[in-house]
C-alpha cells in the first residue's frame, strides 16, 4: 500500500482530474496493477487448475450472510491463496470479466473461471461452518 502511494505522488504530473471519483480509481488502478505485477514475479502459473471444480455446498441466504460479521469476511478473503484472491477481487469486486482477468494476468478464460469456483467453493465452506458454530 505504501508502495502505491510513492508510486502515486511519484507520477501525478500524469493524473487527469475528470471528476468526482477519478482520482480514487486511478489510484485503484496503480495498485492493482502493482499487485499483477507482484504475483506475476512470484512464478504462480505452475499451479496445476482443476478445469471441473463442482461442490455441493449450498449458496449461503442473503439472511445468512447479513448474521455474519463484515471483519470475518473480509478476512477469509485475505486468507484465499494469492490467485483465488486476485481473481475474486478482480471479479466480484473490481466488476472485471474473465476475458478481462485473463488478459491481466496471463492466463486463459477457462482458468479464471476455474480459480473463481475454487475460491467461491473455499469462502463457503468457511461461511458454512461459521454457521454451524454459531448455531451450537
């Protein structure tokens, strides 16, 4: 993060004020791409991705989701290995397609679908049994 901001104050003679909002997604825009070049170092592509990721575990209820705290969740994504972390950040939170993902980060369209269902299947098996515990 601070590695952003240097970058940031370094570069903004090039920073174009466009209106409310563009100084936030061109400061987003430098760390995300800080953090694509990070994981492209790290030599991550070796990992082997299993193409049919299918699970049984149910979508937990929007009823479900609201009992559990903002701090749990956010930390449970943090803890999703460097990929699954990056292409369910990129995607559910940064809104990117897989064609998108892809792109950005050197792999193909079907891996990053294929990631999204691992770290998807990963966060709910947490939720589920952060549930289970809290009905005991």
């Amino acid at each position: 993060m601070l590695e952003t901001l240097l970058q940031a104050i370094d570069k903004m003679g090039s920073f174009q004020y466009t209106g409310k909002g563009s100084l936030y997604g061109w400061i987003s825009r430098i760390a995300i791409n800080k953090a694509l070049n990070q994981l492209k170092r790290q030599r991550w592509r070796m990992v082997p991705m299993d193409l049919s990721v299918h699970d049984n575990i149910p979508e937990p209820t929007e009823q479900e989701m609201v009992t559990i705290p903002r701090e749990k969740l956010q930390a449970w994504i943090a803890e999703l290995p460097d990929l699954r972390r990056t292409v369910f950040n990129l995607y559910c939170l940064d809104g990117y397609s897989h064609q998108e993902i892809a792109l950005m980060l050197g792999i193909s369209e079907t891996g990053s679908t294929s990631i999204l269902a691992k770290a998807r299947k990963q966060l709910k098996e947490k939720i589920r049994h952060y549930l289970k515990e809290q009905d005991s």
